[in-house]
C-alpha cells in the first residue's frame, strides 16, 4: 500500500520508538524509509571551528541519521537518509510533496528538553497542512504497539473530507485484513437550545446513521466484511476516545477538514485533539 514512507526524525526518545513502529509498516507494505532530519534555520547553529564555517545542527543531523541508518540495517530495510535546513513543519510537508512520499510518520512529542505544548507543535502542523497521509504516534516510554492494525476506527460527519479520509483508511484496513469500525458522534450541544426538540434530534441522528452506512457500503465494495456500526450522542473528541478505549482499537483514520460549508478549523480541531491525546496511531489525510 505504501511504497515510500517519510520519516522526519530527530534523535528523541519519542522518534527512537517510532522507528521500530515505522519499520512494522515498512516491513508489511515492503515501502523504502526516507529519514529526514531537519536543521532549523531559526535556531542559531553557525560557529567556526579551525577557520571553518560549519552548521552545528546540520553536522549533528548526518550523526543522528546515521544512527537511524544502523537501527534500518539490522533489520533488513531499504532505505535512503537526508539532511536538509528549514523550517520543520513547511520543510517536512514540502519534501514529502515533493519527492512522492506515501506516508509521514511522526511522533506527537519530539525534541528532548522542550516543553510538552512545543514538543507536539511540529507535529501537529504537519497534520495541519501536509496533503500526504500523516501517521502519528504519541508514544510512551518501553510502549508496544500493534501491528498490523486489527482493529481500526473511522470516523466521518458525512463529509467529502471524511469520505476521502475513510476511502484511504479503508484500503489500509482491508490490506491487513482488519474489523472496521465507523463512528459518527450527534453532537447535540452545538446545535444550539433548540436540539432537545425530537425532530431536530432524530435528523441529526438520521444524518449521523446515513454517513455511517456510505463507508460501510464502501466497506463492503472493498470486500470488507468486519464492520461494527456506532452512532453516538454527545462531544466528538470525547465520544472517540471512549470508542478507542471500549472497542479495543489499534488505529484511527481520519480527514483533517469536516462538515460542509464550514473552514478547515472545525473538524481540524477535533482530528488535532485526536492526534494529540488518542492512545493509539492516528492517520490523518488531508486535501490533495
């Protein structure tokens, strides 16, 4: 399913974890790694050692790949490395773009030392803007995850971005023969006073019931068998992670824009909230 798989990696604990799980993907789908570190211009990392004129940073990004690189060889992976300087969100979603990647792998924390809100910054921006699919990992210390995936979540309002995002998660889950579960939340308390009247409560979950059976429909167009069907009330991001928890999920696949006729804020923010507290692997798709 994946040919080539992005990793923007930065020596941290978080991306160290993630290395192994991204070479769980590598592995299933035979994909190339291509491991990137980013040199960040708006740090200051110039100095001159015996007349010369070196990026600390950059010299410490080859020995960071580097070490990467013995991590791929012992197990037997292709890959390619590279070092390059910019602005990590833009630079990362630039190359992917650029050189045909079908997959970012990311941890939700990166940098040792930084504050938590910083750490996940970089991350989330690339969910934000990247139109390649983001998978993001917000990994703890000595945590095993599960791969392949065998039980996977996708939620959907219903939405062209939902239904896009669902279409990409679909072909994942039926590439590792997984149950799907699609979840769509009524989430009644932005509706305004008047949802509590039962017309406006049984179209919301009319709609809601609807948007489920299009995946599901499209679930078993891709032979996918497996499908357990949740329709909610109550907060998105909250009706999720009680989702993950109670169904034992793996995975969530999701869109990173939302409902119709609304900007990319709205249902960005719940796939961002996702990204940043879902105990499990969280791909994200953008527009292309």
């Amino acid at each position: 399913m994946y040919e080539n798989i992005l990793l923007p990696f930065d020596g941290s604990d978080g991306s160290t974890e993630i290395l192994h799980h991204a070479s769980e993907v590598a592995h299933w789908s035979d994909a190339t790694i291509h491991v990137l570190y980013v040199a960040d211009t708006a740090r200051d990392s110039v100095t001159v050692v015996e007349n010369d004129t070196i990026d600390v940073l950059v010299e410490k990004g080859y020995d960071i790949v580097e070490e990467a690189a013995k991590t791929l060889d012992t197990v037997g992976l292709s890959y390619e490395t590279d070092v390059v300087q910019g602005n990590p969100a833009p630079t990362i979603v630039d190359y992917a773009e650029r050189y045909d990647q079908d997959l970012v792998v990311m941890p939700t924390h990166g940098r040792t030392g930084l504050p938590r809100h910083l750490l996940g910054s970089v991350s989330e921006k690339v969910v934000r803007l990247s139109s390649v699919p983001v998978l993001t990992v917000r990994m703890q210390p000595d945590e095993t995850l599960q791969f392949p995936y065998e039980h996977i979540l996708i939620p959907t309002d219903g939405s062209d971005a939902a239904t896009r995002a669902a279409k990409h998660t679909l072909s994942l889950a039926a590439s590792s023969d997984a149950t799907v579960h699609i979840l769509s939340v009524v989430d009644d308390a932005a509706l305004g006073l008047d949802v509590r009247s039962t017309v406006d409560s049984n179209e919301s979950e009319q709609a809601a019931t609807e948007a489920v059976e299009a995946i599901a429909s499209e679930a078993n167009a891709r032979g996918i068998t497996d499908i357990t069907r949740h329709v909610e009330h109550g907060t998105p991001i909250e009706t999720l992670l009680d989702c993950i928890e109670s169904n034992d999920i793996h995975a969530v696949g999701m869109g990173t824009t939302g409902r119709q006729g609304t900007d990319r804020i709205l249902f960005g923010s719940v796939a961002e909230k996702t990204v940043r507290s879902a105990p499990v692997p969280v791909v994200t798709i953008g527009e292309p």
